[in-house]
C-alpha cells in the first residue's frame, strides 16, 4: 500500500508539473510539448495506481483459466530434478569403475562430459524454477513496485517499471505451464532406445469422497495375464508423476490397484480416456474414504453418502449417510494422540499394524443406518514416508547395453533438450511476451530490449 500511495503521489507531481510548465508565459515549443507529456503521464500513472487489484484478479483470472497449477509443477521439478541427480550420480560410479579398470579414456572422453553436462542442466532447471517461485510469490509487491517505477516523473524509471509489472504478471500466469509446453514438444522427439509408442507420461491424483487428497499410498499396474507392470508410491499431496524418464506409464487398458495398509482399490484403467495434451492426466476417486491428513484415513466397508466435513484447530467432523449399519476402519500414526467419538460416544480400543516401514494405529468400530456424525480430535506428531520398492514401467521396454554407449549418449542428450534447451525457450518466449506487455503499458524502450536480450 506504501508503495500505491507513492505512486499516486509521484503521477500526481507528474501532473502539477506538466500544468506548471504550461502555465509559464514562455512561448517555447519543447517546453509545452514536455508538459503535456507529464500532464498524459501523471493521469496515466495514476489510472495504472487505482487499477491496482485489476491487475491481480486478471492474473488470477488467467490462472484459473488457464488451468495454473504450482503443486504440479513444483512437483514435477523435483520429479526431474531427482531424475537428473541419478542419472550424474549413475556416471560419476560408471566412470569410476572405468579408470579402475584402465578405461580411464572412455571416463575422461565420454562420461565425465556428460555428467559435466546435466549438472549444468540441474542447475538450470533449479534456478529458473527458484525465479519464477519469487516472482508468484512476489508478485503483489513487484507489481506495486513496478506501477510506482512507472509513476517516476519524466520518465526517469518508467521503462523499469513497465517491465518490473510485465514480467510478475505473464510468470506468474504462464512460468507452472512450462512442463505443458516440455511434454508437448518432447512428443516429437525420435524414438528412444524402448518402444515411444507405449508409454505416456502421467499425472494421477488420489482423492477421497469428499475430494481431499489421500497422502502416501501405493499405486499398482497389472496386465491382462496379471503380472505386475509397474509400481508407483503417490506423495503425501496424492500425487503420483512419472515422464517418459522417470518410469512412464503404459498407453493400453489395464488394471489398477490403489492399496493403504490392508486397504485395496481396483479399477480397470484405460489410459486413452485420460489423456490431455499428450499426457495422462487424471483423478481418482476413493468413494469411501475420508482422509483426515496424511496416513489418517477413515475407511468405511459399505457404501456411504458423503454429507460434509469441517476441519476446526485439532478435530475433524466427518458426517455420512449410510443404507444400513456398518464398520469403519479408522487408521491413525502411531504416536499421534487421538480421540474418536460416534455420535458423540466414545470409541476406545484399537491394534497397531506395520505397513511399508509405517507404524499404523487401526481402530475398528460401527456406525448405525442413517446419518452418522464422525469427530476425531487428534494432535498429528508429523507423518513418516512408506518405503515401497518402486517398479517403473519403462524397465522392461528399455533395449539398453553397457557395450552400447550410443544409448547413453542418446539419453543424456534428449535430458539436455527436455530439462535445459526447452525450459530456457519457453523462458525466452515468456521474456519476449513480457516486453510485448511492458511496450502496451508504455514503457519498454530499445535501450531496455537490448540490456535485456543482449542484443
């Protein structure tokens, strides 16, 4: 707000100092082509000033529009990020093992370069997902900073200031669609060295009845002869991302299986209903579950209607409405301090269980026929992370030979065009796009195009 009333002052000094020059007997073209200029500016300033919380809501506007989501593509960073760190990793021991073994001139030829290289694409990827974080993040008091740039008479600051608004509007909107724009151009890549054509890359979100994420479970694929195609752990956001690199996921029908501790859900799963923009992109419903946090669940064993749930401090009040009388499965951490209440009674007892490396608490009790009103006041001690033996699903399609360098070539090359050409276009374009606004809003001058291009 500071920022606001500094730049309504300053459009306003603009304005009495385009009114003073003009009232000055002194018959001098310039002088009164300079004060209609501050005059033109201080109301064009102070438009820009008062249209303050437009900007915003058309940046939100977009973004909802648009389909902006920061979890997905935070998420789909660390996805790659982690990818590319196994891949350096894989090299610095395979280029150990060579100079040992007296392959030193295939390490320093041929390994050590490439490893050189995704660092360099690591680094790339992490300080422009680190930039547009900060500008979203930032993006009310740039903005601001930038309309009171703008207002800065004689133009002094005005091409900053234009850009500074520019640049926190079109990142904030477009910076979490480049994996959209990665995964689209990626698909015209040539084939790798597994079959492209059946395998897709693939978001999925677990929710439960009352579309609240179910945290950490595990996610499963089986074939038509039922063998196990892949195995996926969802994240405590219940999410689960895997690229063409980090594991895939496979283009025909097949069955799917989503477990927590002794809990089960299968599906037959086709992909090809899912896909958007060349990508698996779907959600799925747990439609008796309520997740109460991650690795609190309520499962209820008949089917229920989902009526409301409020979360107020510590306790959580889940109402349903049930045919007929029925068990629920209620499973907390161990550790946490919880207690369930019925109907306003009292549940007591419960067993502890051990699923994937977690200490589970497992509580089991009724609820009548009607609507049931479920509390649970609980004080969570955090939440620990299963340990699942993760099968990727690309593993078995991958033709990959050690006396085949050809093939590490060809995947690091194809990470270096993914995770560093084709983020720092899209950077490009979202640059070229914020001068084009920053031009709209009368500011971007050729000076500030070539301090910012290089050109």
């Amino acid at each position: 707000m500071d920022l606001l009333v500094t730049a309504f002052y300053l459009s306003t000094l603009s304005y009495y100092l385009g009114v003073l020059l003009k009232a000055i007997p002194i018959p001098v073209y310039g002088l009164k082509k300079l004060a209609n200029t501050l005059i033109i500016d201080g109301v064009y300033s102070a438009v820009i000033a008062f249209s303050f919380r437009i900007i915003l809501w058309i940046v939100e506007y977009f973004s909802i529009l648009l389909g902006v989501d920061w979890e997905s593509y935070t998420g789909w960073v660390l996805t790659r990020f982690n990818e590319l760190l196994a891949m350096i990793g894989f090299l610095k021991i395979l280029g150990s093992v060579l100079s040992r073994s007296g392959l030193s001139f295939i390490s320093t030829g041929l390994v050590s370069p490439l490893a050189s290289h995704l660092t360099t694409v690591s680094t790339t990827i992490i300080v422009l997902y680190t930039a547009s974080m900060v500008i979203n993040r930032l993006k009310e008091t740039l903005i601001a900073l930038g309309i009171m740039l703008h207002a800065v008479p004689f133009r002094l600051t005005r091409s900053v200031g234009a850009v500074v608004i520019s640049v926190s509007i079109v990142f904030s909107i477009a910076a979490p669609l480049m994996p959209v724009f990665v995964e689209k151009v990626s698909q015209e890549t040539p084939p790798m060295p597994y079959d492209q054509g059946e395998v897709y890359s693939a978001s999925l979100f677990f929710k439960d009845m009352f579309n609240n994420p179910v945290g950490f479970g595990v996610v499963e694929g089986y074939g038509s002869s039922g063998d196990l195609i892949y195995r996926y752990l969802v994240n405590e956001k219940g999410l689960v991302y895997k690229s063409l690199y980090s594991g895939g996921f496979p283009r025909f029908e097949h069955t799917l299986v989503f477990g927590f501790a002794d809990k089960h859900y299968m599906v037959v799963f086709n992909p090809s209903r899912h896909v958007v923009d060349g990508m698996v992109n779907a959600s799925l419903k747990l439609p008796d579950a309520a997740s109460l946090g991650v690795n609190r669940v309520l499962f209820f064993n008949c089917g229920v209607e989902p009526l409301a749930q409020a979360r107020s401090g510590n306790s959580t009040v889940v109402i349903v409405e049930a045919r007929d009388s029925c068990s629920v499965e209620a499973f907390l951490q161990s550790g946490d301090e919880a207690v369930i209440l019925v109907n306003g009674s009292i549940i007591e007892g419960g067993v502890s269980v051990s699923w994937s490396g977690l200490s589970l608490w497992k509580t089991v009790f009724e609820i009548p026929s009607g609507v049931s009103n479920i509390t649970v006041v609980a004080w969570f001690k955090g939440y620990g992370k299963p340990l699942v033996d993760e099968r990727f699903f690309t593993e078995s399609l991958v033709d990959f030979s050690l006396l085949e360098p050809e093939s590490f070539i060809y995947w690091v090359s194809l990470a270096i065009v993914d995770l560093m050409i084709l983020p720092l276009v899209y950077t490009a374009m979202l640059v070229t796009v914020s001068l084009a606004v920053a031009r709209l809003l009368g500011g971007a001058s050729p000076r500030v195009v070539k301090l910012l291009t290089g050109v």
